[in-house]
C-alpha cells in the first residue's frame, strides 16, 4: 500500500480542497490528511479558524476522499511524519509554512519520502481566504 499524506487547516471544505485531495490521492492508494491544530493556525495566520480543530478533523472524516483525518502534532508539527510513515508528501500550490523546512527534516531523518508541489484549481475562486469570507 502506497501512502500519501497531506496538510492543512481545511477550515470548511470547499471545491479547492477536494481538487487537491483527488490529485493527491493520483499518487498513491491511501491519503492521510493532516490538520492543523489551532494553536498552530493562530500562530501561523494570525488568526483563529472559523471552524474548531475537532470540527475540521470530523469533516475529513466524513470526506469520501480521505482515508485517514489525523490532528497534527502542536510543538513539532513534522513528528506525525515519523508516525505516518507516507511514500509521499504532497503539498497545496501556496503552502509555504510548513513546506519551508520539510526538505530539510526529511534529509535529516534520512526518509525516502517524495514531495509533490499540486495545482491549483481555480484558486481567484476556490481559495480558503475568499471562500471563508463569504
């Protein structure tokens, strides 16, 4: 079994998302999606998520295309790849802070762990910041 895992906020799921969980899911045959814990979207978008952390991981428990919704890890967010264990990483076109040091960690463990950069589908549309806006 191949494993992909992928991460987010996932703060109401929306077309985007599920556009990115259809192409990630092209790489392998179980995805692992990651959440980001709400300290974490705090600290990183300096703001709260509409939605809590247990209501996210229970809409991507209840997405058709996820196999796997898991909570991230707060202090180190990269610890849930150590547990995981995915074939591959695939990230969103516009995730920069947690893609900033995975490359890094991944050399350092010494993990054979491909990372793949997905399009973006209709992002003037389908982009967290404008559809939770609405």
């Amino acid at each position: 079994m191949k494993k992909v895992m992928v991460f987010g906020t996932f703060d109401g799921l929306h077309q985007g998302h599920l556009d990115f969980f259809r192409q990630a899911r092209e790489y392998g045959d179980f995805l692992v999606a990651v959440i980001a814990r709400d300290i974490n979207v705090k600290k990183l978008k300096k703001h709260s998520a509409q939605k809590s952390e247990l209501q996210r991981l229970q809409d991507l428990k209840d997405c058709k295309l996820v196999d796997q919704a898991l909570l991230g890890y707060e202090n180190q967010p990269y610890e849930i790849i150590e547990d995981v264990k995915p074939d591959v990483i695939c990230l969103g076109y516009d995730q920069r802070h947690f893609a900033d040091n995975l490359e890094a960690f991944l050399k350092g463990k010494q993990f054979d762990i491909k990372v793949v950069r997905l399009k973006p589908y209709r992002p003037e549309k389908f982009h967290s910041s404008i559809v939770n806006k609405k």
